[in-house]
C-alpha cells in the first residue's frame, strides 16, 4: 500500500511511531521500502555522506536529481521525500520550478530548512498542492557540519515552539526537529497538528530519522546515531580480501570461469597454430 500523508497523520493520531531513513541510490531504496520504511528520505545529506564534499551547502538541484531518479525506481509503497538544496528554495518562483521538478520525477513532498523565512515559500507550494517538509532546529545548510544542540534556553525553546506553530500553519505537513532539546522536542510534538520526525531530538517525536550511512556504520559515529552495522570494517574487509587474493592467484577459480565447448576449442587451437 502506498504510504500519503494522510497514513503518516494517522500514525501520529495513533502514536505510532514514523520511520524514517536516508537514501541515495537503488538497491538500498529498495530495501528500505521492503522493510517497510514509511519514508524514504533523498537528503542533501548526499553531500558529504555520498559525494565526497566538505557541506551541504555545495550540493546541487542536478545532484538531487540525479540521486532522487535511483531512489525514485525502487521504491513502491514508501512516502518518498526529497530535500531543497542550498539556495534551491531562495524565492517563491524559484521554489515552486524546483518543487515542481522534484514531483515530475517521483517525490511525493520536499523538505525545506529553515525558520520563519521559509513561511512565504511554504504558503506558496501548498497553493500548489505540494506537500512539504519543514525543518527546525540544526540545519547543516544553514549551520554547517559542526552541530549544537538547540532549545537550551528558555527565549530558544519558545522561539522554537512558535517557529514550529508557524510553520504549520503555513501549510507544512511534516517538520524535521535536529539537535532539539528531547523536553523542547516534545512540547513541539504535543502542539503541533503535524508529525515531528526527530534526530538528535529525543524519545517523544512521532517519528524518527537517521542517516543510513549511520545506522550501517559508514563514516565516523555521532551521539545521536545508532550503529547497527560496522560496513566501514565489513567493506575494508572484502576489498582488502579480494586484492589480496587476485595478487595471490586464488581468484578467480574454476567456479568463476565459463569453458568454450572442446569440440570447438580444438578447432580454434588448430586454426590459431597455423595462423600465429
Ligand atoms: O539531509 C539529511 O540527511 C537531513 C536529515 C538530517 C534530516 O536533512
């Protein structure tokens, strides 16, 4: 069954909780949705987990593309979100082309950051019908790669609260709480009419998000994260195993080869005698 956000709203509604994942390509996009991941999340977190840049912010529209396009073809039943690249949602006309190109290839909502800057953008795609995704809280586009944790201060989780509020109202259908105080994390989620979808935000948002490079142990660990694998050691593992072995002669073996029949190899090594 094909996730909405009406199914998403309704996990909240029954608390259940939401799960969310980052992906960047095919075969892991369609493993995520046959674990029954509910949303397959293309994040510009691509960036630095993926394509080797030192932020956020060098990620490009045409990356996005190129990697929602892998993620798009193995992904049947999940709710597939795809982040706003630096500067990609600056003004309403510019947001609404990019949005738009985002659907024509398969998401089903995008996800901006920022506060309550992004209210006129977000106003304008939903006019448009265009489910989005707002995010509070830590925002690498905005605040780099080097993340504090927010609503430490009382003027910072009311800030927050209301910002949160705000751009619900807006329109927002879902909002991403990063690097959130859990009690701040959790009064959002309690007012607010739409799933909060928590990292490094606590135990009470209705749903939660982690990288997969995280939760398979690529790259270095964080607090926030859960390592359910150590691909980092696995992958080192195999690489190292094959050099070793191809230097060693013992790949490939018999079982990696396909013969040429005998009756036509002896014609081959015929003709080949008298011609080289
Ligand atoms: O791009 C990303 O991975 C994100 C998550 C941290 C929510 O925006």
């Amino acid at each position: 069954m094909k996730k909405d956000i009406g199914f998403l709203l309704s996990k909240k509604q029954r608390h259940e909780p939401i799960t969310v994942l980052t992906c960047y390509d095919y075969p892991t996009a369609r493993l995520q949705d046959k674990a029954g991941i509910d949303i397959v999340f293309v994040g510009d977190s691509v960036g630095t987990n993926v394509l080797g840049y030192k932020s956020e912010a060098e990620v490009t529209m045409a990356d996005m593309l190129h990697h929602l396009k892998a993620v798009r073809r193995g992904v049947t039943d999940a709710y597939l979100l795809v982040d706003m690249p630096y500067a990609a949602d600056r003004h309403v006309k510019q947001a609404l082309a990019n949005a738009n190109l985002f659907l024509s290839h398969g998401a089903d909502g995008v996800k901006l950051e920022g506060g309550v800057e992004k209210v006129p953008i977000i106003n304008a795609l939903t006019e448009q019908g265009i489910e989005t995704c707002a995010h509070i809280g830590h925002t690498p586009q905005i605040h780099g790669t080097k993340a504090i944790t927010h609503g430490k201060t009382v003027a910072k989780a009311k800030a927050l609260i209301e910002t949160a509020s705000t751009l619900a109202d807006a329109g927002a259908k879902l909002i991403v709480l990063e690097k959130i105080t859990e009690e701040v994390s959790q009064l959002i989620t309690r007012t607010a009419p739409i799933p909060t979808i928590g990292i490094g935000a606590g135990r009470f948002c209705d749903g939660q998000v982690l990288v997969i490079n995280d939760i398979l142990g690529i790259g270095p660990p964080f607090k926030h994260a859960k390592r359910y694998q150590d691909y980092n050691h696995l992958t080192f593992e195999a690489i190292s195993r094959y050099k070793r072995e191809v230097e060693l002669g013992s790949f490939p073996t018999d079982a990696n080869v396909t013969h040429i029949p005998s009756d036509k190899l002896a014609r081959v090594q015929k003709w080949f005698k008298s011609n080289f």
